[in-house]
C-alpha cells in the first residue's frame, strides 16, 4: 500500500515530502548590491550625488519592478506587524508571491521593510527579505519568469494611433516620391482618423516632395502636415506614436539613435539593400497599416544598450608623486578611497547594434582593459574590441567572426578586431553583467569608439565605456505569425548561410 502512494505521488509530479518543512528551502532576496564603484554608478547630470530610480517608479504598481528594485515590502494593512507573534501576508501580496495558496503556520516568514529612504541612500537591512518555498515552488518560479519574459519579448499591442512619425532613408533621392506616397496616404480625407503626419525637416522645402501641394490638394491637411528635426525627435519622444521607416537597416538603427529614451512601435518597410529589420514590403503599405492601425501590432522588443563614457579626472600632483602612479584596474575594482572621485561621465548613449573600441588613425594596435561588474575579465591587445546586441549579431560582429545570436536572445556578445594571440575566443554573456572597457593609464595610444558606427569619440589613457543593458528596448513591429523563423529565413536569404551544393546521391 506504502508502496502504491508513492507511485500515485512521483505520477503527479510531486512527492509526499515535498511540502515537509525539513525540504522546504529558504528564498532570500537582497536588495540590490552591484559591487560597482560609485565612478560607473554617478548620473550623467549630476555626477556629484548617486544615481536614484525616477520618482515616478517609487510608487509603481509592477510587482517584478518592485521585487527587482529592492521595493517587494508593500504596507500590511489589516495584518499583524512582521514583527509580532502572528506574521502574515495580505492576500494580494500572497496571491502574488505565491502563485497558489496562503502558507500556513511555519511556512509563513515575514517579509521585512526595508529602509524608507531612497535607493540611492538606503543602507544595508538588518533584515533581508525571504519566504519558504518547496523545491517545485522554486522550479515553478523559474519556470514562470521565463514565461513572462518570453510574453514581453514578443508582445501585440492594440494601438490608438493619431500621430505618425515617417522616416526615410538619407540621400537617396528615389525615395522621396515614395515619402510623398505615404504622407498622402495618411492625410487623406478617407481615412477613419485625422493623422498628424511628421517628416524630416529637409523634405519641407524639396521639390519633389511638394508639401505645398499636398496640402493644396487636400485641405484638411493644414496644420496635421508637421516637420521634425534630431532634436525634436530626442526631446519629445511622447509625441508620437507609431513610426514607419522606408529605408533598410541603417535607416532603422538611424530612427533608434534619434529616439534615446522611449521609443514607439517601429514598422520597417524593406527599401535597402539588408533586411534583418526590415519585414514589410513597400507594395502593400496601405494594407499593411490599415491592419496595423486596426487590429494592432507584433512587436519584438529588442535589446539595447547605454553605453556612457566615462572621462578620468586628474589628480593632485602630491597624490601622484614617487611611484605611486594610477592604475585603471585598482581604481575601478579595487579599494575606494573616501571622497575621491576618479572619473565623470561624459555622455550616454543607446545603441541597438554595437559599440565598438578600436585603434582610430592610430598604426599600432590597441591595448583595452576588459571588466565584467567587479572583475577584471582580461587584458585585450587587438585592433579593437566590439561588443554586439544579439541585434547587432549580424553586423561587425559577424565579420570579426563573432556568432551569430538570435535577436529574442538576453545576451551580451564580446568579439575581439585582429586580437593579437591565437586563444582570444568570441564569448557570449549573460545581460545582467555591467561591462567596462578602458584604455589604461600606461597605454602607448589612445583608443576610440563608435556607437552603431557613429559619433566616433577618442578614449585617453584613464578614461572607459559602461556597457549595459538599456531599460528602453527597440520596439520592432514584425509580421504577424512570424517570429524565430523569419529571422532564420533573413540571414539564409542575406548571408547565404550554410549555402551549399547537396551531394550527390549514391545509386
């Protein structure tokens, strides 16, 4: 009989003892200690006080952000205090947390305020947070957090869309006409809304784009025909709504750098000579946004990274005299010194291929200290080193013979130019890390980077790149009923990969 309830308990998956206290196992969240120096943690604006969450965030009601941000400590209204006889949770917060059922008795363990104050001053708990859960709670767990980035990976949006914003592909002419087609398209009198139509500046005044005439031949254009310029485009991302880009895959990394912070589903009809990004064909452009603006989008949510320069400030002769001379290693991973601060960020970026440091004009190769969060990964001695999105895959750092990363993929890509050694091999990690790349201060040149191969910046001996992952994503509008296959079909089509004669078969 022993025998037949075990076999009933391994068949649903579970075992009788699994829900013993004894194998329960103790899940406990710290709040978030990175271990970087307070040189790659200073704001850009204010490189005098640490950086903080947006205010708007303290109040959040997204559950994941508050775990993430050390905030999972909702009031108890109703309940007893955590410190009592009787702890507890209120029945959202354990639905929540759970997933299940309330813990009962011994199961139950408090989770603790923490610090009322902000992040950026709150210190060290004298109680962390934690729960018990079995060992299949904890699989669960695991389980659905894969589930849930796989849903915001690749999620249909339903949009109400009043304002457009157009971008085309710079100095090609030929596609001025088809600018014009769409803008005309999109301000007629026939459609159900009222579009407010934005275009690049220059085409206000172009001949053959006529903005004149377009609202000579329709009048209720007047005043929703509208011009946009880099520093609009920067300044007020919340204005727009959905941009279409005609162009290829420089038109659509050029449309990421002009939206730094938020930015709006992005559909890419293929004009160029690539089409990683591009999946839309121009010849149904009025089908494919009728179906667009009515039923909603597919959007893929592509990773991007902010990139911040990070400038070395000089130091007092007296604290430089003897031997005593700086090293780039010690003062970004080694012990801090009360009150000094060695670097000030310079600028952040938002790059959704690559960021590449290289040798410039210099005719001798580079030498980059490489950090992963607080460890000193390696030194490279190459012409460069690139570190690639999956997005970027297919870019410099395919043709560094980096590899190729399917774009849905949480990754950070590190693929070394020419390296100077036969055992420097591409590595793949993980988005969580926080990279760092610098020049040290003993190199005999200066290095410099680029960003999605633009604004190339020189790098001094002191100064380094943060590299991490971006809390604004790409939002790609893909075809509907296409998603891992279509990218396989892009680089088939594009790279001829794996491209070859079948043999033969033997008779």
């Amino acid at each position: 009989m022993d025998n037949e309830r075990q076999s009933d308990a391994i068949s649903d998956g579970s075992s009788a003892c699994d829900t013993d206290p004894q194998n329960q196992l103790e899940v406990v969240f710290y709040p978030d200690s990175s271990h970087r120096r307070k040189s790659s943690l200073v704001a850009a604006d204010n490189y005098h006080s640490k950086p903080q969450i947006d205010k708007n965030e303290d109040t959040t009601a997204c559950f994941v952000h508050s775990l993430i941000a050390g905030e999972w400590v909702s009031p108890f209204r109703g309940f007893p205090d955590p410190g009592g006889d009787q702890p507890g949770y209120s029945g959202d917060e354990a639905a929540i947390l759970d997933g299940a059922t309330l813990p009962t008795g011994d199961e139950a363990i408090p989770v603790v305020n923490l610090d009322p104050k902000p992040i950026g001053e709150r210190g060290a708990p004298t109680i962390v947070q934690s729960r018990h859960l079995t060992k299949r709670q904890l699989s669960d767990m695991a389980w659905n957090v894969r589930k849930l980035s796989k849903k915001l990976g690749s999620i249909r949006l339903k949009l109400t869309v009043k304002t457009v914003f157009l971008v085309t592909k710079a100095h090609d002419e030929s596609l001025i006409s088809l600018t014009r087609k769409v803008t005309q398209w999109l301000l007629s009198s026939q459609r159900d809304t009222q579009y407010v139509v934005y275009i690049e500046k220059r085409l206000e005044t172009h001949p053959d784009f006529a903005a004149w005439q377009i609202e000579e031949e329709e009048p209720t254009a007047k005043g929703r025909l509208k011009y946009w310029d880099a520093q609009s485009a920067l300044d007020n991302p919340h204005l727009f709504d959905f941009v279409i880009t005609l162009g290829g895959d420089g038109t659509v990394l050029y449309t990421s750098w002009l939206f730094q912070r938020i930015v709006p589903p992005v559909l890419s009809f293929s004009l160029g000579s690539l089409g990683f990004l591009t999946k839309f064909d121009f010849n149904d452009y009025q089908k494919t946004l009728d179906t667009a603006f009515r039923d909603g989008v597919v959007v893929s949510l592509r990773l991007r990274f902010e990139c911040t320069i990070m400038r070395s400030n000089a130091q007092p002769k007296e604290a430089l005299s003897g031997t005593n001379k700086r090293d780039l290693v010690e003062e970004l991973i080694g012990e801090e010194v009360e009150g000094t601060l060695t670097h000030t960020p310079d600028k952040v970026v938002q790059i959704l291929n690559d960021v590449v440091l290289d040798r410039g004009p210099n005719p001798t190769m580079s030498q980059i200290e490489l950090f992963g969060d607080d460890e000193h990964f390696t030194t490279v001695l190459a012409d460069g080193i690139c570190i690639a999105t999956p997005t970027g895959s297919t870019a410099y750092n395919l043709a560094a013979g980096g590899s190729l990363s399917h774009p849905e993929n949480p990754v950070i890509l590190v693929t070394a130019i020419c390296a100077h050694t036969l055992s420097f091999r591409p590595i793949i990690l993980p988005d969580t890390i926080v990279l760092r790349m610098g020049v040290p201060y003993d190199a005999r040149t200066s290095s410099w980077a680029s960003f999605d191969g633009r604004e190339r910046i020189e790098l001094h001996p002191g100064d380094y790149v943060t590299v991490s992952a971006s809390r604004y994503p790409f939002a790609n509008v893909l075809p509907q009923g296409k998603r891992g296959e279509d990218w396989v079909h892009s680089i088939s089509k594009t790279l001829n990969w794996n491209s070859r004669q079948k043999p033969k078969a033997l008779h």
